[in-house]
C-alpha cells in the first residue's frame, strides 16, 4: 500500500500546482536554481506527510490482519489436536 501511495503521488506531482503566494515567492529568475530546490523540498515534504499516514495505517492494518489469522490457525490446530469423544 505504501509503494502505490508513493508511486501514484510521484506520478501525479507534474499535475500539481503551487499556491498562487508560494508560485510567486519562488519565481526569480536569477535565482532559479535555489528557488527550484526549495520548491522540489517543499514538494517532497509534502509528499513525505501524506505518504506517512497512509504507511501508518497500511501497517496497522496489516498487523491485525495477521494477528487475527495467526489466532484462527491456533485454534484450528487446537481443535484438531483435541480428542473428540
């Protein structure tokens, strides 16, 4: 789940576009090589919020889950074992 979050969102990143006061701030053409290394910073850390809670949840969810199969094989190899009278 984690890897087709990032990878859609490093797909998608080319349709985004900036805040109109942040696309202003950042255009200088003189400085354009400093301005473009903050805009791709603010774009990965951007990146980097939404990424981490779908991470969060993914794992979470992946550990009930395996919780919960673990716990259904236990108890089928616990009834399995059992004498039936």
């Amino acid at each position: 789940m984690c890897l087709a979050t990032a990878v859609s969102m490093l797909a998608l990143a080319a349709t985004a576009h900036a805040c109109p006061a942040c696309k202003e701030s950042l255009f200088d053409p003189g400085q354009l090589p400093q301005k473009l290394a903050t805009a791709r910073a603010y774009a990965l850390s951007i990146g980097v919020m939404l990424a981490v809670p779908a991470c969060l949840v993914g794992g979470i969810t992946t550990l009930i889950i395996r919780s919960i199969r673990r716990a259904r094989r236990a108890a089928g190899a616990a009834a399995s074992h059992s004498p039936t009278p």
